[in-house]
C-alpha cells in the first residue's frame, strides 16, 4: 500500500518559489492498477518522483507498505526503493548494452552474480516477450521493445510497485495498447501494483481501477474509473471527460444541457424518445462514450428549446432518468 499524506512540492528558481503540489493525500492499494491523470504542468511527474524520493518533498510524508520513505537515511532508502520499479516515457536504456545486459544492470548494482543476473535476465525477457532479443542494442529495437526491456529491467529487483511516468506517451496507439495490456497481466500474475501517470484518457480508462485527477499541483477527485468518468465532480474532472459545451459554436440564445449517463441509459434512446413521447426535439451538439469495466458510460451536450416552456418539460423529463445527471452549461 502507498500512502501520500499532506505532500507538498516547492521549487526555487530564478524567478522565484514555484509550489508543484499542494497538500496531496492518497491511497493506493495493493494490487490497484491506480492512474493519475492531468493535463500538461498539472504536478503528475514531480508527484510520482516524490513516491519514491527522487524528488524531496517540501512538506508530507510517503508511506510504502507502512514504511515511511520521507524518514529513512540515505542507505535504508536505496535498500527500499528496490521495492519500487519505475519507467519512463524516454525509456532511458544504456545504449552501449544489448537488452540483455540492460536487465542484467541493477542487479549487478545489487550485487547479484553474473551467472544468477543473466539467468533471470532472459525469464523476465520471457516475461516481456522478447525472447529472442537478449543479444540486441537498443538502437536496434522499436520503441514498443526499448519499453518492454525498461519494464523487465524494472522488474528485475522483484519490486511490490511499477511506477509509469508517461510511459507511452512516445508509443503509437497499437503499440500502446500492448504495453498496457503487458502492465495488465504483471498486475495480474505477478500481483504487482502499478502506478500510471499519464495526460490521456484512453490510458487510464483501458487498464486503471482506479484514478485520481491532479490539476494545479492538488487532487480535485479521485475514486473508481467508472464513477469518476462517468460523472465527475470538479471542474478539471469534467473538463478532462465531459464533451466541452463552452467551445461549441451554436446561437447566443440557446441554452445547451450537459447528460451523463451510465451502461444503462446509454443502450437507451433518449434524445429520439424524448421527440416521439413529448413532441421536444433537440439538437446533439457533442457525445462522447467511454468503456469501463465491460460497460459503456457516455455523454453528450444537447441544445434545449428556445422556448422557455418546452425547455422547462425536456429538463424535467431528462432528471427523471434513471442513472442520468443533466445539467445545463453556462454560455
């Protein structure tokens, strides 16, 4: 289990204190494929190199498995972070070693002896599966085979955590399908618990149980992948999963309604219902649909009447639907 508790971040610069995180609190279970999701300069990669103290906290503590990280001296800390793998979007391979002797390295740091060292070195290649890539440089590898000899080369220390700082971020969606699906069956088999930092979406909604959204250095929500995309509550919540009302051309005096609705209500035809049971058309201005856990949760933005009367009846037919939240936005 990670636990974050009041962490914050401070840098000093030139020009002045820059606050990174602010007061983060969160907890991450054993076993949780757990995403952390914002948007460009939201604090995600200074939070995730706080869990495991390449960044210093300013303030707050970091609890692994009820160890207290932010306590420990130089030596304990080196001794627990063997616990914790980390990748990177940039996959930070040693150029000059084949993929082979890339695993093999933090276990010679470790102190393991060659023979051992390259014995699990080509298991955790079979893990990866890249078997047969034991004896290639990097520079021979696609960018989907750098990441997966990263995740064996972080495996190697048998950690209990996967830190995943952008990590397909360089990768094309194909690509990127299959490494998550290679973070899935570690989480899987190997009861590992991964950590995914990430700006997309897509990311988190394939392979996280569960999320938190940073935006400003703080966590505006967290919570379960299918309630918290389904209906977010805080603004960069809605901002990040909800279809953008605001940017949707349409005339000043329409007034636009905001549906979130759940793998129930989604199979239903609500706006076509809405037209043949009370004689109220609208207009879809935006949808959006996302699979979760085997259901599909969606959203659309819809333009009400102008007419204040028949606007009203729409409104009050959408609130009574089951599993649907409507709101109205603002133009």
């Amino acid at each position: 289990m990670i636990e974050i508790q009041n962490l914050s971040k401070t840098f000093h610069t030139a020009g002045g204190e820059v606050e990174a995180l602010k007061d983060i609190d969160l907890r991450i279970e054993d076993g949780d494929i757990f995403g952390i999701i914002g948007l460009s300069g939201a604090g995600k990669s200074t939070l995730v190199r706080c869990m495991n103290l390449l960044e210093q906290p300013t303030e707050g503590r970091v609890l692994v498995d009820g160890q207290e990280l932010t306590a420990l001296s130089p030596r304990q800390l080196r001794k627990a972070r063997q616990s914790i793998g980390m990748i990177f979007q940039g996959f930070n391979l040693l150029m000059q070693r084949t993929a082979l002797e890339n695993i093999c390295f933090p276990l010679e740091l470790a102190g393991v002896k060659k023979p051992e060292a390259r014995r699990r070195a080509r298991e955790l290649l079979e893990l990866v599966e890249l078997p047969d890539k034991a004896d290639a440089y990097p520079v021979q590898l696609s960018g989907g085979q750098k990441q997966r000899v990263a995740i064996a080369r972080a495996l190697a220390s048998e950690p209990r955590v996967l830190l995943c700082d952008e990590a397909t971020s360089a990768l094309d969606p194909k690509t990127t399908r299959a490494i998550l699906e290679l973070l899935r069956k570690l989480n899987r088999e190997l009861g590992v618990t991964v950590v995914v930092i990430t700006h997309e979406m897509r990311v988190v909604e394939q392979i996280c149980n569960k999320v938190a959204i940073l935006d400003g250095g703080q966590v505006r929500e967290t919570g379960p992948v299918s309630e918290v995309f389904s209906n977010p509550r805080s603004e960069a919540g809605k901002r990040l999963v909800l279809p953008e009302g605001e940017k949707i051309h349409v005339l000043p005096e329409n007034r636009l309604v905001r549906l979130v609705f759940d793998g129930a209500a989604a199979t239903e035809p609500i706006v076509a219902t809405l037209a043949a049971k009370q004689g109220i058309l609208l207009n879809i201005l935006a949808a959006d649909t996302h699979s979760l856990a085997g259901k599909t949760y969606g959203s659309m933005v819809l333009g009400l009447p102008q007419d204040e009367t028949e606007a009203a009846r729409a409104l009050l037919y959408l609130r009574e639907i089951a599993g649907v939240t409507a709101e109205t936005i603002l133009q």
